[in-house]
C-alpha cells in the first residue's frame, strides 16, 4: 500500500507500507530502523520486552530530505529536514513511540537546540519535558495530520503512535548535532508512559523516576506564528530560512519560545 504524502510536504514522495521505503522522486531514501532491543530500557512492560523477538522493527527514520534546488540551502543554514514513520504497534499494553531524546547545549551556553515537528499522516502524541529546578515539568500535545509542534530547548522529547494508523511526521533541526539518548534511557524514559487500557488511553507514571512531575496539555502552535497557513508544509519555511533560525540561534528567540511554552 503506497500512502502519498505530496501535499503536507510539497514534494513527489510516497511512504510504502509494503517494503516500509520512503521513496522521493522515484528512489527509495536511506532509511534507518529502530528495533525494541535498542529501546528495551525506554518500555514500561519489562516481561513483554523479555518475549519477543529483540530485532522486531518499530520505526523507520529517514533523514536529510530535500528538493535538489534547497540542498545548497539546508546545507548552508546548518538545517535538516527529516521523516520519521511509526507504524500503529502495542508494546505489550504500551503504545509504541520513539525512544526519546534530549538535544546537546549550544557550545558555551546553556541552552539546547529547539525541534519543529508537523504530522503528516495519522495522529500522534507528543511528550515534552524540562527540568524546573528538582522538579520535572511534562507536557503532552495531540497533533493531528497537518498540526505543528515545536520543542522549544532545554526539552526532552518522545512522539507516541496512539491510533492504529501509520503516523508519519516530518521535523526540521539544526543538522549538525547528535541527540543525547543516555538520560532517557538511564531514567527508563520520561515521566509517563501512555498505556492502552480496555480501549481508553491512559497516562502512567514512571515508576523509576524520583522527581515529583506536573503532566499538563498543551495545544499545537498556530501555524500563523511561523508566517505558515493552516496545514501548510513546514517544508516551505526553507524558502525564507530565517524562519528557521529559532532552531540554530534560540537564545535570539526567548519571546517566541514564551509564546510556544504558554500555548495550553
Ligand atoms: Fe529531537
């Protein structure tokens, strides 16, 4: 079955959900899978991880995608453009999700890279957490197809399928940079996991972190705040790359970061 995803990203591009291929232009991407072995300490059912096939496949991550006539661009302006395809899957009564990340400080300071994610296809579940002092704060977003969010810095972050559709989402970032797994996968994922119980999604604390952590909603950014129109591609914003820079330089964005972090 080919899902094409031409209109959320502007480009000739169709996700495969037979041989699990992203292809553009005719090509299949370089693709990168994630197995449950890699994130064994990220579940919640530990007993469930210990039957299953450690090389089973949850999702696909294809990266540094552009238009040719953009590639000098994203090159120059230190920015990737990445898809990442999670296909609908239970990790025991868990939901599946990406295995989570922290993002490294801007050499001399003490700020991290920020994140732009839209979904493209499906629905998903975006966790956010920061460290407040001893205390945790978490945040959760419901983003349908066509929502944005922006992990704003200094946030850890995890993207969970809760539906049983493929959920494809696309992120720009600063792409030089390596994601910090070793927190996450020390503190045996963020604060909460999303369980599927008798049908209803419900949040769990992790019982292996210590700090005390709020768990609040908070909505997608309004697409107006980058110059975008409802649903359009944040691909796009390569074509004015300053729009972008809240992703390199966040320190020269503290007001625009107020404005995402009230947005509940
Ligand atoms: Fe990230």
């Amino acid at each position: 079955m080919k899902m094409f995803i031409e209109k959320i990203t502007g480009m000739d591009i169709y996700y495969d959900n037979t041989t699990k291929d992203l292809v553009f232009n005719e090509k299949p991407l370089k693709k990168s899978i994630r197995t449950i072995e890699e994130m064994k300490n990220v579940i919640s059912n530990k007993d469930w991880y210990n039957q299953v096939n450690p090389k089973r496949k949850m999702y696909y991550m294809f990266r540094d995608i552009s238009k040719p006539k953009d590639k000098t661009t994203t090159e120059e302006t230190n920015l990737r453009y990445d898809i990442t395809v999670i296909p609908p899957d239970l990790m025991g009564d868990e939901y599946v999700k990406t295995q989570g990340h922290a993002h490294p400080f801007i050499p001399g300071t003490k700020t991290t890279y920020s994140e732009i994610y839209q979904v493209l296809n499906g629905h998903a579940l975006f966790i956010l957490e920061t460290k407040d002092g001893k205390d945790t704060k978490t945040s959760y977003i419901y983003a349908k197809e066509g929502d944005i969010i922006i992990v704003p810095p200094n946030h850890s972050h995890v993207t969970i399928n809760p539906t049983d559709d493929i959920l494809i989402i696309a992120n720009w970032v600063e792409r030089n940079f390596t994601s910090d797994y070793k927190p996450i996968l020390k503190n045996n994922g963020l604060s909460y996991y999303l369980l599927k119980k008798d049908g209803d999604r419900v949040f769990i604390k992790n019982p292996h972190t210590k700090c005390h952590s709020e768990l609040t909603e908070m909505k997608p950014i309004n697409p107006e705040l980058l110059g975008l129109k409802k649903d359009e591609s944040i691909y796009n914003l390569i074509k004015a790359p300053e729009h972008l820079e809240f992703l390199t330089r966040p320190n020269d964005f503290k007001d625009f970061f107020k404005k995402v972090t009230e947005n509940k």
